[in-house]
C-alpha cells in the first residue's frame, strides 16, 4: 500500500520498456505464437532482465545485514 522507490523505480522502468519495445509483458507472451523474432528478443530480454534484477536484489540484501 505504501509508494516507496522501488514501487517508483519498477513503474518507471516498465513504462519505459513497453514504451521502447511496444509490448506489454502479458501481452508478449501469447504473441510468441505469432513467430516473430522480435517478439522472441523481447521476451527473452524481459527474462534476462527478470534475472539480473533478482540476483541484484538477493546480493544488495546480502551487503546490507553484513
């Protein structure tokens, strides 16, 4: 319920990325069956970009309670 910076930071950078790429995450998904390749890029960029920002989230964590 609360608007903090990372609810700021992810709302910004959602909007950018769908902005850039004019695909909206759910919608990508099912477009896949289209068989695009820019479809697959996408998707497969929006993974990528799912791993990098948890493994960044886990190892910020971890130097704060060190």
């Amino acid at each position: 319920k609360d608007i903090d910076s990372q609810l700021v930071g992810g709302a910004a950078l959602f909007g950018i990325g769908w902005g850039i790429a004019g695909f909206c995450p759910g919608g990508a998904i099912p477009a896949l069956g289209l068989g695009r390749a820019e479809t697959l890029i996408f998707v497969l960029a929006m993974v990528a970009g799912i791993a990098v920002g948890r493994l960044a989230r886990t190892r910020l964590a971890r130097l704060a309670t060190t």
